[in-house]
C-alpha cells in the first residue's frame, strides 16, 4: 500500500524585497532579465517556519509577469 503524504496549513504573505521595487534583475534559471516587482513568503501556520520566498518579474517596457524563487535572482550589473 501506498504512503501518502499530506502538505502541513501554510499561509503566504508579502515579504521584504532584497533590492528596490523595479531594480533590474536576471533570473538565473530562465537567463531572462526583468524588473522586481514583489517576493512572497510561505510559512508554516505552526511554528511560522519559512519554507520558501518567490520573487515576482516583469520584463522591462511591460509584459507578463514571472516568478522564480528569490534564490536565483540577481541584480543586474550595469558598466
């Protein structure tokens, strides 16, 4: 028989942006660039433990919006 595994009550929340709010950025994953836009939080309901933050993209002009986890963003070097 197979085990089965239940996801514990999480909530989300928005969480503090790393750099300012439109700070171009590169998506490590995608090799995409955007700008910052927000990050969301996921904890546990018990115990409020941080389980992983998503930042939120959008190309740079407009267009539609990604996510990636906040990990594998970085700021953009300018020369």
């Amino acid at each position: 028989m197979a085990q089965t595994y239940e996801k514990r009550p999480t909530t989300l929340s928005h969480g503090e942006l790393p750099y300012p709010a439109g700070t171009l950025v590169e998506d490590m994953l995608s090799k995409r660039t955007g700008e910052l836009h927000g990050v969301l939080e996921e904890r546990t309901k018990e115990g409020n433990k941080l389980i992983g933050r998503t930042a939120y993209l959008r190309p740079e002009g407009g267009g539609t919006e990604w996510d990636v986890p906040l990990k594998h963003v970085r700021p953009v070097e300018t020369p």
